[in-house]
C-alpha cells in the first residue's frame, strides 16, 4: 500500500484532480485508494480510447485529468492522443502499469511491453520511468509538467515495483 | 427533414448551451449555420463526442450537449455503459441517427438494419432514453435541459444527406480557448 499511496499522493501534489482507471492487478491498491477518497474525482471506465475523451472534457472544465491503465491501453488509444490531446493541446497525465517488464510471469504481455516505449517515443510522450520507490518522488514535477506542456505525459511503473505494494 | 435542417431547427436552444459537435460534417454544417466560442467542434478522433461531452458536464455545472451520430456511437459504444453509470444531470447526448456515415460517402450504419441504439442506451443503464423524429427533437432537447434529475440519451432519427461544406477554418487551439473562455475558464483572451 506504501507505495500506491505515495503515487497518489505526489500525483495530486502535482495538480492532478480528476482520475480514471481502467483496472490492472498492479493499480488495485490505487484504486481503493481512490475510491475512498473524497478530494477528487475518480471512476472505473471500460476502456482507454474513450477515457481520453472524458480526460478532454474535463480538461476543458478546468480539472488536470489522469488516467491509470495497461501499457496496452496505449495501444488502444493511438489516435485518441494525437488527434484529440495533442491536436488540442490538453494536459493528461498517464498512470500506467508497466506489464511484460521483468518479473511479470505472463508471457503474453511481453508484446506489448516490447513495443511501448516506442510508440510514447514516437507519439513524443515525454516518459518517467519508475522502477525503485525514490523514482516516485519525481511524480509531482512531472504531473504538473502535462500542464507547463500542454500534453500528455506518461508515468511508466514497472512489475517489480508495483508487485512487492502490498 | 436531413441533419442540416434539424441542426437549423435546434439552434434557438444549442446557441445558449455548451455544445460537443461531432467529427466531420456535423461540425461544419454547425458551424455554417451559426459559429458560436460555445461550439466545441471536433476536428479528429471520431466516436469520442459523447466521452468529450461527459468528462466536461463532470466538472461544471452548466448543462452540456453532445451531438453525436449514429455512425460514431457505434464506434465508441462501451461510453454508453458509462453514461448510463456515471453522467451527471446536466449531461445530454443528443445522436443524430440517420442510419448513415455521411462525412464518408453515407455508406449505410448497422442502425439501418438491426441494430436499435435507443435498446443499446437502455441496455448500458441510461434512464431517460429518446427515440423521436427530426421534428420532435427540439422540444425533447429543451425538456431534456430543464431536467435537473436526470440525464437523457435523445436519438434523433432523421433522413440521411448532406450539404456540400468546406473544412472549419478555426485552428483547434482556437476551438479550445475561445470554448474555455465561454464557460469563463480562460482570462488571457
């Protein structure tokens, strides 16, 4: 729970106000940490690509909109960023757990996890990696770089860490 | 009655409302008929108006209206299971369903065969469902609005057809501040 908590919290520290997920094993702790909280608001959605739409709208009501989801989540939501999000310029910041990095014991995953990075390089989806608890401390700053860039930014939390929160 | 003429019929009601237009000709048949900074036009990502519309009626209070059409909410359906669960009551989606893809060539849409997207609506959860004719939307609209208990789902089904437009002019950074500004979130402009 340490550290699902100090993501939370440094994510809020940096402005974010308004959160989605769509669920992964690795970010359940977060969102009982949000679903108990009453300073922000927070819903399940059943997938990414329209998550980016509700992130747009609440942008436009003022909010720093973040959505937690699957690295594979990117996959289903290519032309929802560029043609919405960076179009428009609208900060977002993206909470993902980082599947098919050492440790994860689906295979599967690797896939995706093997072509992600690309895809934010190429999308120019400024990255943070966090793979050890004193990455988390960079969170906020980056956070509230989405809004200083008028983008989205990605929070890259891989297995190993996320797996060891309980 | 075609999209254009219905567009034409509800603006009395849109032009005092924070609008989320459709992808496409929606968008710029709207802005056509009567620009207004209250006018979110959608320059990409299709399917996504109904989302758009929802994220912001969640963090304001003004009503707000997204026009959709029937091609697009197909694209993007699981949003009517969130609808039905989480919108808020200043949210209204209003889709134009005239059983085509008119911004491609008004290929024909599964609503045009089986599909009903009023039982889909009421299937996801959405409480207050419309199924009416172009000429009945106006007046479902504005009781849609002055409903401070509910939000509605309306399905607009109307003819297909389209009027021969030009591209929206507006750079999106425009769309987006002088939108932004009209709900009085913008000070710079």
């Amino acid at each position: 729970m340490k550290i699902s908590k100090k993501i939370i919290s440094n994510l809020k520290e940096g402005g974010a106000n308004f959160f989605l997920s769509v669920p992964c094993k690795l970010l359940a702790n977060m969102i009982a940490i949000l679903e108990a909280d009453k300073e922000v608001y927070y819903s399940s959605i059943p997938r990414e690509e329209e998550g980016m739409g509700i992130c747009a709208g609440a942008y436009l009501g003022n909010k720093l909109p973040c959505i937690m989801m699957q690295n594979t989540g990117i996959g289903n939501s290519v032309n929802s960023i560029v043609s919405l999000l960076q179009l428009y310029q609208m900060p977002v910041v993206f909470l993902i757990s980082y599947r098919g990095t050492p440790g994860e014991p689906v295979g599967a995953q690797g896939g995706m996890a093997s072509v992600t990075e690309e895809i934010l390089d190429t999308l120019r989806i400024p990255m943070l990696h966090c793979s050890a608890e004193k990455d988390l401390e960079k969170i906020s700053i980056f956070a509230n770089h989405a809004k200083v860039i008028e983008g989205p930014v990605a929070i890259l939390c891989n297995f190993d860490l996320m797996k060891e929160d309980k | 009655m075609n999209r254009f003429e219905l567009l034409n019929l509800l603006q009395e009601t849109l032009q005092n409302n924070l609008v989320v237009c459709n992808i496409g000709l929606p968008s710029q048949e709207l802005y056509k008929i009567n620009d207004r900074p209250n006018y979110f036009y959608m320059l990409g990502s299709m399917g996504l108006s109904s989302s758009i519309g929802l994220g912001l009626s969640l963090t304001i209070d003004k009503n707000v209206i997204s026009i959709d059409g029937d091609g697009s909410v197909l694209m993007n359906m699981n949003t009517l299971a969130t609808i039905g669960n989480r919108a808020p009551s200043n949210y209204t989606l209003l889709i134009i369903d005239n059983g085509s893809y008119g911004s491609t060539g008004d290929q024909k849409t599964f609503t045009n065969e089986k599909t009903s997207l009023k039982d889909v609506a009421i299937g996801a959860g959405c409480e207050k469902v419309i199924e009416c004719s172009g000429e009945e939307t106006l007046e479902n609209l504005n009781k849609a609005l002055s409903d401070n208990n509910h939000s509605y789902v309306i399905i607009s089904k109307i003819k297909s057809g389209n009027v021969t437009i030009k591209p929206i002019p507006l750079n999106p950074i425009t769309i987006r501040d002088r939108f932004r500004k009209s709900i009085g979130l913008v000070s710079y402009l």
